[in-house]
C-alpha cells in the first residue's frame, strides 16, 4: 500500500466537533476534499493519490492511514459527504419515480452490464432522484468507516448549485467540469436546469467541440451564454474556450468566509465537487 498527498492545506481556526462538514470526491487514483464549517467558513482541501487495492478490508487500512496522517478524524464532522463522478446516471422527478425501477431507468438512457452496482441519490432541491452506476473500489471501504456518509454523484452537486441557477436569470448558463477523461456538462436556463451529461474528453479541443455542439442542439445563443468552468483546468484551457461565449467565468460555487491566508491562494474551481 502506498499513497501520495499531492497537497494539503488547512486552517488555524478551531471549531467544535459536529460544526463542519467534510466532502470528499473520488477519482481513478486517489480522491480531493475540503473541510467546511456549519457557518460557511472553508476550514481545508487537499488531494490524495493513492493505491486503488481489490480488497475492502487493505483499502480500509490505506484510508485509515491517510486519514491519520491529515488528521481527519471521521467521527468528528456532522456531516461527510462522498462524490463519485459516474458516466451512466439519470434524473428521474420524484413523482415518476418508483423504488426497484432503477435499473429500468438507467436502461433507458444507457447501456447496464448485469455486474452494474446502481446506487440513488434524492436531491429534495430538484425533488428528484438522480440514479446512477458505482464503480469506484473506496465506496465500499469508506461506508465502513463512515457508515453514516452520503454518497452522491457530481450531477446532483452541480445541478444543485443555486450560485449558477442564480446566474441563469438573466442569460444562459453552461457549467462545464474538467475530469481526468471525462467532461460533465449541465445547462442552466431561467434558473432551471435543462440539461447534464458527461462526455468522454481528453483534450481541450474536445471540450470545446463539446461545449458548442451542446450549445447549438439546445439553442444557445453563444453570445449571450456564460460558460462556468472548473475541474482540472489551467489558463490554457480558459483561454481555448471563453472567446466562444459571451462569457466566460471560473466556477468558484457559493460564498465561504476564508481566514487562512494560504487558503486564500486555493483555486476553488478545481475543488468545486466538494465545495459546490
């Protein structure tokens, strides 16, 4: 077993057991988190690489480790929170949803292998269900450690986000998210979502070819859209993609009070799965 932490910065301020909420998001190798207060205040965030074992019971032990090591005791947070990004998912509205449908559901939209693990997840913000497919080996391993976590899908973050709904208003509204391989896209109109999805992407003109090709099947006028980027993404990527948008902004999600100096120098957009 070995792990990596890639980084890690954290906050001086003390708060009390039960008063901050910690969110973790997975990925392929490893996982980043932020530790937010009750009161909106961002206490740390950090990422981890880390060794993806087949048994439960090591990936246990390598959790335990690095929690030990970053001094995130799990039992002290009134709330944790995991995301998995998954590619098979569907939002279905409450008043359509029947529970032991979901594989039905998914079918209609994906293709399921019968070994699928499908998981559902209530948004009572959109009263509806976003169904979707686990994949990722640390659910398991992390339900023990945590058995009171809620486990999410990053659908449900991004379309829950009343920062970008809020900015839909008044114009069009595209938040598009950079993971390793994968682009998820939601669309904001009027303060409703319309649309998300997730895209396999490798190269920024991918995302770009993407964004537009999205853009003009709902018809956007791109001029007068915003685009909200965040994920894994640098000035290279901002840069290939704003000139197509009337706007283009980074997705820094709600506000949080920030005290920490170092903090402040944090680029939120690439922790806004956690964060939202």
């Amino acid at each position: 077993m070995s792990y990596t932490i890639n980084s890690f910065i954290s906050s001086d301020t003390r708060i009390q057991e039960g008063d901050k909420k910690l969110s973790i998001c997975l990925s392929a190798n490893g996982f980043s988190f932020s530790v937010v207060s009750l009161s909106n205040k961002l206490l740390a965030v950090g990422d981890v690489s880390c060794d993806m074992p087949q048994s439960v019971a090591t990936m246990m032990m390598q959790l335990r480790q690095i929690f030990e090591k970053l001094a995130l005791h799990l039992s002290s947070y009134a709330e944790v929170v995991v995301v998995e990004p998954a590619s098979k998912f569907a939002w279905i509205p409450e008043h359509l949803y029947k529970k032991g449908c979901e594989r039905q559901y998914l079918q209609l939209v994906c293709k399921l292998d019968n070994k699928d693990e499908i998981k559902v997840d209530y948004s009572e913000r959109m009263q509806a269900y976003c169904v979707f497919v686990t994949t990722n080996a640390m659910v398991p391993a992390l339900k023990i450690l945590a058995p009171k976590m809620k486990h999410r899908c990053q659908h449900s973050i991004l379309a829950e986000s009343q920062h970008l709904a809020a900015k839909s208003k008044t114009k069009p509204l595209m938040a598009l998210n950079v993971r390793e391989g994968f682009v998820d896209l939601a669309v904001f109109v009027d303060q409703k979502l319309l649309m998300a999805n997730t895209y396999p992407c490798t190269s920024k003109s991918e995302a770009l070819y993407i964004a537009l090709n999205v853009s003009r099947n709902m018809q956007l006028r791109n001029e007068q859209a915003e685009i909200s980027l965040s994920g894994q993404l640098d000035r290279e990527w901002y840069q290939s993609i704003s000139p197509y948008f009337g706007t283009a902004t980074l997705n820094t999600g709600r506000p949080l009070a920030i005290d920490e100096m170092e903090l402040r120098k944090v680029h939120i957009y690439k922790y806004i799965l956690t964060i939202g």
